[in-house]
C-alpha cells in the first residue's frame, strides 16, 4: 500500500477541505468512496479494506491511495466505515481513540453494551459519531419529517421488499432492511414503543413487525428478501389526510377529501365526494451524498451529528427485539438471483 499520503493531501483538493478516508470498500464503502472524492470540502486521502487488492481498485478509481489502517488514522480527521457489522466495534473504537470523527454504516454495532461503550467513549473523547441510517437523509423523508410535525398521526405502514440478494449478507432482513425504517417511524413518533410484536421466517428473509406507542401510534412495518418486486414505501394514515410517500423516486402525495357536496337536479339529490391530490415539490438528490456532506459539516463545526449513536441504539434495541419474536436464525451465506 503506497505511503505518499501528504503529497495527495495537498494536491487532491483545496486546502480547507477535511481530510477524510473510508475503511472498509465493500459494495456500501465503495459508494462512500466515489462521493467523497468528489464532494465539495472533502479531501479523500485514502481507503483501507483487508483485500488490498480491493482497496487498491477503488483508491485507483477516485484518485486517492490504498493505505494501511493505522497509517490512514493518523492523516485524516474523519472517517466512513463501511465494514461488516461484526466488526464495527473494533475499528470504531480504533478510530476514535485515534482522535478521529467517525461515520459508521447500519447497524450501529451487533451487540448493545458494546455501543454504549462507544457512545460513551466518542463522549469521553470529544468525537463526531454518527450512525448511517441512509433513508434519514432521502429528500422525500426530510419533507415528510416535516409535514407531520404538527399533524395527529394514527398509523404508520412500511414495506422495504425486494428480491433475493446475489451479494454476501451478513445481516438478517431486519438488520439489514427494516431498520431503515424503524429509524424513520422512531424519528417521527420521538418515542419507545410500549409493545412489539412481530413474525416471519426464521431464515432471516421475510419479518412483518406491529409496534404501539403511548400516544396509540400503530406502526406496521414489512421487510423482504424473497418478493419479486422491489418496493421501498411509507404511508401515513393522520387524522385529516393520507400520505404515501415513494423512497426510490422520492415522491410525497398528501391525500386529502374534500367536503361532501349534495346537488339538486330534476328533483333528485346527487352525491359528490371529490378527493383532493397535492404533490410537494422536492429536490431529488443521492441521499448518501446528503449523509456524508452533513457528516463533513457536523465533524468540521464539531456538532451533533443527524443520527446520532443514541438514535442508532434506539433503533437497535427495538431491532433485536424483533428478530427475537421472530425467532430468527442465520447464517451469513451468498443469495443468488
């Protein structure tokens, strides 16, 4: 792995750019890569991955070098991880105690204790620690977040269903998928569920979970691997109006009826039921390069980040309570198409 860091530091990008790397250039830490290379106030100084070969492809793609870890650590101030959930732990907590600003991807971590131990670390040491619920960051829930803010909600139904995966996959369908949108429903409710109660295959390929909240909330939430149409959705049931709202083209329609009419006609009465479509206006944009420029703004200005480690435990908690009704049992394994 080359070891000419600072030349590229000062030549890849301006000089007020944060110097950043990305551990871990999977199929997820690859996109991190090309968006960092290219974004506005980021200098990408390198990749590291335990295929070197791997990280030396992707580093050749954007412009920047395939390092050793250590050595990556000591030449940025933040970094994306983008390695396998069982080992977000470890090169979290190497990251930050290398006094480095970190973006790990979803699930936070496999095991509770051991996030809290990050969190409270990341505390301790003064660290930028944000969690990478991606959908957090998709124009269209940003809108949504908004419009239901001063709205009764009654219910909310998601479906994340796909195809099976021709990828290796670590995570169950409700580490993997689900927890997409428990982060959404447990942004907008700002609450802990009061009762959870779910069910699917034990193979890990298909869950359905019914979450309650104290204000009556109920949410409905579907994940799959085994549905032949890919569908990424979210409807919102208020007391004045539907909302449906698309994930993969980014669209919100707010669904209202208008007032019954009744008219007169030829001595009879008619009945008229108008419904009532509005479609905000949203700037379509890749979410992940939402993610990682709020991530470069909150590491430079040393803020809270958007999803913070809290939040990702939040939603961890509620995400392996699931998988225990469930009864869910994996094995990583290769899913083909």
């Amino acid at each position: 792995m080359s070891s000419d860091v600072r030349t590229l530091s000062t030549t890849h990008k301006d000089g007020d750019a944060l110097p950043v790397g990305v551990i871990g250039v999977g199929s997820m830490g690859s996109n991190h890569a090309r968006i960092l290379s290219q974004l506005q106030g980021a200098n990408l100084i390198g990749v590291n991955d335990v295929d070197q070969h791997r990280a030396s492809d992707v580093a050749l793609s954007n412009g920047t070098h395939a390092l050793e870890r250590s050595e990556l650590l000591r030449s940025v101030d933040a970094v994306s991880v983008a390695v396998p959930t069982a080992y977000h732990y470890e090169v979290v907590k190497e990251c930050i105690e290398a006094g480095v600003d970190v973006l790990v991807e979803k699930p936070f971590v496999d095991d509770i204790a051991k996030g809290k131990e990050l969190a409270r670390l990341a505390r301790r040491n003064d660290i930028v620690l944000q969690v990478g619920h991606i959908e957090r960051f998709n124009p269209a829930v940003q809108a949504v977040i908004d419009i239901v803010s001063d709205l009764e909600l009654i219910a909310i139904s998601t479906t994340r269903v796909g195809p099976p995966l021709s990828r290796v996959v670590s995570d169950d369908v409700v580490l993997d998928l689900m927890v997409h949108d428990l982060d959404i429903v447990l942004a907008i409710a700002d609450e802990i569920p009061t009762t959870i109660d779910a069910t699917g295959r034990r193979d890990g390929q298909y869950a359905t979970a019914q979450l309650t909240f104290p204000d009556e909330l109920v949410c409905t939430l579907t994940a799959s691997r085994v549905t032949q149409r890919r569908m990424r959705e979210m409807e919102i049931t208020c007391d004045n109006c539907q909302i449906t709202v698309d994930y993969l083209d980014q669209s919100v329609n707010i669904h209202r009826h208008a007032s019954p009419e009744y008219t007169q006609n030829d001595g009879t009465i008619a009945y008229r039921n108008e419904s009532v479509i509005e479609r905000p206006l949203i700037e379509t944009e890749e979410p992940l390069k939402r993610e990682l420029s709020a991530f470069i703004e909150a590491s430079r200005n040393d803020s809270t980040p958007v999803v913070t480690a809290e939040d990702g435990l939040r939603v961890l908690e509620v995400a392996i309570e699931i998988t225990r009704e469930v009864g869910i049992q994996t094995e990583p394994k290769v899913y083909s198409q």
